[in-house]
C-alpha cells in the first residue's frame, strides 16, 4: 500500500496528537491541492463560507458515482465546490453554476483554470438563482449543488426536482446551520426554512434522502 505524502502524515499526527474531532480528521484526510487553496484565500478574503475539505470530497464521490455529465450549482462563490464537483464528473462533464455575484465567478474561473479543467468544462450564469433556474432544461442533469440564499431552499428543492432525471442527487450545504437547526429556541426565518426543507425532503415520496453529518450537513437525496 503507498504511503501517504510527507504532508499529509504532519495532518493526521497534529489532529491525532491534539485529540480533536473527527471532523477535524475527515477534513485533513485527503489533502487539497493548492488550487483549491487559493479559492479558500479568496473566499476568505470574501466574506464567504466554502464547503469544508470533507464536504467537498464527499461531492467529488457523489458525482463519480452518479456518473455525472450535467451538474447544476446554486452558488458559485470562488470556486471551492465548483473544482471538488468537477473532480468527480466524467471527463466530458459541464457544470453550470449560478451566482448572484460576477466578481466571485471571476475567482472561481481561475481556480478551475488553476485545477486544470479547461473553459468549456464550466458555464458561468450571473443572477438571482430563481431568475436562472426556470431556463435550465427539465430533466436535463445528473446532480444539483445548493449553496445559495438560505431562505430561498424550498423554492431550490422544488425546481431541482424538475431539473434532475431520475436517478439524480440533490444536495444541500449547511443545514444543520451551525447546531440553531435542532435547536428548540426561537430561530431566524432561514433557519425555520431549513426545517421545513429537512421535514419536505423526509416526507417526499420522490426522494430517498440522507442526511450526512459532515460540517455543518450536508442533505441529500436521490429522486426515485
């Protein structure tokens, strides 16, 4: 069995050595390359969230098994999701992702750039999610990605079971919202739709759902 890089081995031993999480361990577990690096730095720089390391590997291994050629993404931010996504669909694969923001999918271009994956492999959209999404085709993709406004996830779960072909994976970032999701206290009205997303996505007889516990959740469901 091959060794694990110089580098990697420093990250398991500090998380192992400091007793901490086993987020923290599945995080350091495949170690990111420096494209992936810079677009952190720049989401940083932006105010922004990205998807943890294990997030997005976990993407990287949904796409690979969804055998995805058409991916849609509810908010780009600089590029983070965007490459672990495109790292796991076929070769001749194109994401589309979709961003209120110019300026981001401008890092997220070069970052996909930077990874490697040539031009034609992303489709840039700038604008509001729900103005975007009615112009994608129905049925037309193997996985949606939803990052985007917290309070519009209902809307996104209701176009993307539009968008996916049967068989196709939803997912959705950050749903457990920082542990406030199953908190009993009152809570702010994106946090109250992530509820009802979570009891919407449970109760449909379209999907088979999961909720995987990696970072802040990570929802996803296959519709039947």
């Amino acid at each position: 069995m091959q060794s694990p890089p110089d580098h990697q081995r420093g990250q398991e031993r500090v998380i192992t050595g400091n007793r901490q999480s086993s987020l923290a361990f599945a995080d350091a577990f495949v170690a990111e390359d420096e494209a992936l690096l810079w677009a952190r730095e720049r989401a940083r720089e932006s105010g922004l969230r990205p998807v943890s390391p294990a997030t997005g590997t976990t993407l990287a291994m949904l796409a690979a098994t969804a055998g995805a050629k058409a991916v849609a993404e509810i908010g780009t931010g600089t590029g983070v999701s965007g490459i672990h996504l495109l790292q796991g669909m076929r070769p001749d694969g194109v994401l589309t992702t979709v961003d209120p923001e110019p300026e981001r999918q401008q890092f997220a271009r070069e970052a996909l750039r930077a990874a490697g994956f040539a031009g034609n492999r992303a489709r840039f959209i700038p604008g509001r999610a729900l103005d975007v999404l009615p112009r994608l085709a129905d049925s037309g993709y193997d996985l949606v990605f939803c990052d985007g406004d917290r309070t519009e996830c209902l809307d996104y779960l209701a176009e993307s079971l539009r968008l996916l072909r049967p068989g196709g994976l939803v997912c959705f970032e950050g749903v457990l919202a920082d542990g406030r999701t199953v908190d009993s206290g009152p809570q702010p009205v994106e946090v109250v739709r992530q509820r009802e997303l979570l009891r919407a996505v449970r109760e449909s007889e379209e999907l088979l759902p999961a909720l995987l516990p990696t970072a802040d959740g990570l929802l996803c469901a296959v519709k039947r």
